[in-house]
C-alpha cells in the first residue's frame, strides 16, 4: 500500500513532539500497561459485539492481525507517542478501494495523555497522511452524541459534519447513533488539518518512511 510504512512526526508550538508510527515487538509491556490501566475507561466507548463479550487480543494477535490488514491495503495502524512516550493508537480502518478509496479514522489514548491535544493533533496528522500519501479520497470519523471530548477533536479541525447515523456501531453492549464527520482529499492540501490543530500557530512537521520492527 502506498504510504505505508510510515513514520509521521509533528514538534507542536508547545514544545513538544507527536510521533505516529508502527507498533513494534519493543512496544509490548508499555502498550500491555497502557491496555490493562485503561480497560475500565476505555469500555464505554469501545466497539464491541453482538453476540458477546469477546476476549481481547493478545499484544501478539493484534500485532500480526494489523500488520496482514495494513500489508493488504485495509488498514493504516499507528501507535500514538508524546515525546517518546507511548500514548494510545490512531487507525485509519474499513479502508475500501474499487470506487470508494474511503476510510474511517479512530483511535485510544491513555487517560492520562488526554486534555493536553495530542488527540487532535495525531488526528490531523493521520488524516492528512491517509488523503494526501496513502492516496484516500475521503476519510470519516463517527464520534457518539455523548464524547463531547471526541466533538471538540473533530469540531477544532473543521471536519464537515453529516448527519446522525442511528444504530451504527455496537459499543458497550448496545446498538449507539453516532454523528459522522468527513473531510475529502481536495478540501485540505499539506498542513491545513496541522494549521487547524495549532489554531493558525506555527508547526514543524517531518514525515519519511520507516519499518516496524
């Protein structure tokens, strides 16, 4: 898949520095940590099943299944770091080729990394990398009524907002609406999600290829 694998990194006004980029084998006991510490919190608002609790996937199993989806075009998966700290994940999913080439953008951070902006910015970061690199025409977010965080994200970056979707996705054990928000290759160039990110501020931003490992 062009674009992948990457290495998107951003020094924010702040001073400090976001990094998305593959999971490696070195990753385990820190994402294992973040996973078990934030299980409780993370519940309400991840996706879950139908027909039942499900166990989770090992750091293994969800290394490798990552790794065959984003080698099949199907997935752009990051990890989240704040100055070298790993903070949460940021995916591009459901990636659809033919005579979509969509995709749609979630993620997880830390409890302890949220309120400081990295979530807006890892996903300024992600999108701008999904439409302008891997070659994505449109990428969307769905966000509950209820995350007035995840609102406030995708609000801050302009996304276009859709409508209501009733019944979209199976979270914390029932059916729940979401709004969906979207945002289409022509409408950004180059750093126009990192402007919106910075509120006009000045940014650096690198990007090269890399390899997980």
């Amino acid at each position: 898949m062009r674009g992948w694998p990457a290495r998107l990194e951003v020094q924010r006004p702040e001073g400090d520095t976001i990094v998305l980029r593959g999971l490696r084998r070195s990753d385990r006991r820190q994402w294992q940590a973040l996973r078990e510490r934030n299980g409780e919190w993370l519940r309400r608002w991840e996706a879950t099943y139908p027909t039942g609790p499900v166990r989770e996937s090992s750091f293994w199993a969800a290394r490798r299944a990552a790794e065959r989806a984003a080698a099949a075009g199907q997935l752009v998966p990051f990890v989240v770091e704040a100055d070298g700290v790993l903070v949460g994940q940021m995916h591009l999913f459901e990636v659809v080729w033919g005579s979509r080439w969509s995709a749609t953008a979630g993620y997880w951070l830390d409890r302890q990394a949220t309120g400081r902006g990295i979530a807006t910015w890892a996903l300024a970061m992600a999108i701008e990398h999904g439409l302008l690199r891997v070659g994505l025409h449109r990428v969307e977010v769905n966000v509950r009524p209820e995350n007035t965080a995840s609102l406030a994200v995708v609000r801050r970056l302009q996304l276009r907002e859709e409508g209501r979707r009733r019944g979209l996705i199976h979270v914390d054990g029932d059916w729940r609406d979401h709004l969906s928000f979207a945002v289409l290759a022509e409408e950004v160039t180059a750093g126009t999600l990192l402007a919106r990110a910075a509120g006009a501020s000045g940014v650096t931003h690198r990007q090269a290829p890399g390899a997980t490992g």
